[in-house]
C-alpha cells in the first residue's frame, strides 16, 4: 500500500475525531456542567463556576483545534497543489480553518479574559453576544468538519 493512503486514512480520522469531541463537548458536556443542580446532592455549582470550568475546557481543546487548523490546511493546499481540487471540500476546509482559528484565537481567548474579571462581567451584554457568538462558530464547526469528512470520503472512494 501506497503511503498516501495511510494519510488520507490519517486525516479522515483527524476529522472524525475533532467531529465527535465537538458533539461530546457541546452537546454532552456543557449541559451536565451547566446544569449539576439536577445531578449533584449537596453541592451545586453556581452558573458563574460551571462556566469556568467549561472555560478551561475549552482553552485545553483550543489546543487540539490549533493543531486541527494546521493539518487541514497543509492537506488540503497539498491536495490542491497535486490536482484534486473540490469546490465543495475547498469551502468546507476554509470554513473549518476559519472557524477553528476564530473560536480558539479569538472567541475563546474573549470569555476566558471576561470570566478573569468576576461574575458581574459575565453577565453584560457584551459577555452575551460573544458567548452567542461563539456558540453558532462551534456549531459551524461542527457542520463543516462533518461535510468536509463525507466529501473526502467520497473523493478517496471515487480514485
């Protein structure tokens, strides 16, 4: 077997992978974290803790979707140098590069510098729109890591 196709298994897996700790992360992990009043007996966390320690968690992903970001981008600029190029795997890959460097650079960094300052900035305006914000960039995210998987799916199962 052809090297190539131990990276192109490698990446579909780097994909899949981000994908599924997007869904648990999202849909999984924030509501226990944010809601230990259901689950918890004698200690509750209030909204201002459970939002810091989704915080750190998301500062510690950030790392992964750096890294994500990266591989995306030397992949797809080296599919595209030899050829294969994909108008719909093109927008997906600038979409999940896109939304991966806003939600760690930007987004990620904003909330935690908020969370810094106390409980009262957390609940301004402000706070608000950018954790909104950054809800709908995981959800992106996770749209765009998921059409980008099945495309390159279908493109490896094509050659």
């Amino acid at each position: 077997m052809s090297k190539k196709i131990y990276a192109d298994f490698g990446y579909l897996i780097l994909l899949a992978a981000t994908f599924g700790a997007v869904m648990v992360l999202g849909a999984i992990a924030a509501p226990v974290i944010f809601h230990t009043d259901r689950i918890l007996v004698d200690v509750v966390l209030d909204h201002y803790n459970a939002g810091i320690i989704m915080g750190e968690i998301f500062h510690r992903f950030s790392y992964w979707i750096y890294a994500l970001a990266f591989f995306v981008a030397v992949y797809e600029a080296f599919m595209y140098k030899t050829g294969q190029r994909d108008a719909i795997v093109f927008g997906s890959a600038v979409t999940v590069i896109f939304s991966s460097l806003m939600f760690s650079a930007v987004y990620s960094p904003k909330i935690l510098a908020m969370q810094s300052l106390g409980a009262k900035a957390t609940q301004s305006d402000t706070f608000e729109n950018i954790h909104l914000a950054s809800e709908l960039d995981f959800k992106i995210l996770a749209v765009a890591l998921l059409v980008l998987f099945v495309r390159r799916l279908m493109l490896l199962r094509r050659a």
